[in-house]
C-alpha cells in the first residue's frame, strides 16, 4: 500500500498544473477575441466619420442651392471643409468635397415641374408656371487615415415661376 501512495503524491500537482495551463490558454485566446473586436470596431468608426462626412457635402451642397436662383443648366463649385474641431479628433478631423474622380460634382440635369412626390401644391392663378430645378452631385468625405466614402445625391430646387 505504500508503493501505492508514492506513484500518487505528484499526481495533484500535474492535474493543478494542466489546468493552469489550459486557464491560461483560454485567458490568451480570450485577449485575441477582444483585440481583434476592437480592431474592427476602429474601422467601423472610421467608417462612419468618413459617411458623416461624405453626408456633409450633400449639406452643403443644400445651402449652396437654397441661397438663391441658380442658372441651369449650369455646374457649381461645391465647398470643401472638416468636420468639427480638432479636439474632438486628435488623430485629425474628417474632411468632405467633391469627388475628384467626377468632372462635374454638382450640375443642373434639367428644368422641370414640381415633383407630386415632394408634397408640393401650388394654385397659382394666371399664366406663371412654377418649375424645379434637379441637380446631380457626386461629393467624397475622407478621415485622416484614408477611409472614404462617396456619395451621389439628387436634389430638388425650385426655380421660380416662369
């Protein structure tokens, strides 16, 4: 019975010492997980800003045209600019314009009556008819570390009455 108990005194310590080791293997797979759940919510992140972006040359673009008449057909040079100040992003602020790949950015595609589907009712007496103007804009918003997004929009002006 002796011999016995001498083959099984280290046993306790082998069985602790697995057990330690897988612990530990599950701990350094479960800090992978969560480093590379942190990676591609940056990107994500970076994602989003360079849309926000990209959203605030249709904003732009928005203002420019609501200012006043616009000749159309005609092209407009879209402002460029950065989102919010630079202590809001310390890695540098997202940036909007046009998109370079597109020769003209914003245009006037036509001159035609108000779309029914904008809810717009005029009842105008006379012989002035009322016209909308739609124009094609192509705009690209950028972070500080290159991702981008492109939009293309239309919008829908009025033009007056003619």
């Amino acid at each position: 019975m002796r011999a016995l108990d001498r083959r099984e005194e280290g046993s306790a310590l082998l069985v602790a010492m697995m057990l330690l080791v897988l612990m530990g293997l599950i701990g350094m797979a479960a800090l992978q997980t969560v480093s590379q759940d942190r990676q591609v919510a940056g990107y994500q992140n970076r994602a989003r800003l360079a849309l926000y972006a990209s959203d605030a040359t249709v904003s732009g673009a928005m203002m420019q045209l609501a200012s006043g008449p616009q000749n159309c057909p005609g092209t407009l040079v879209l402002a460029t600019g950065t989102l919010g100040d630079s202590t809001a992003y310390p890695y540098g602020q997202p940036s909007y314009g046009p998109d370079p790949e597109v020769a003209t950015p914003l245009k006037c595609v036509g001159v035609g009556p108000p779309d029914p589907n904008l809810g717009i009712r005029l009842n105008v007496g006379g012989s002035a008819k009322f016209v909308s103007q739609f124009w094609e804009l192509h705009g690209l918003g950028k972070t500080a570390d290159g991702s981008a997004a492109r939009v293309e929009a239309r919008l829908t002006t009025p033009g007056g009455a003619q």
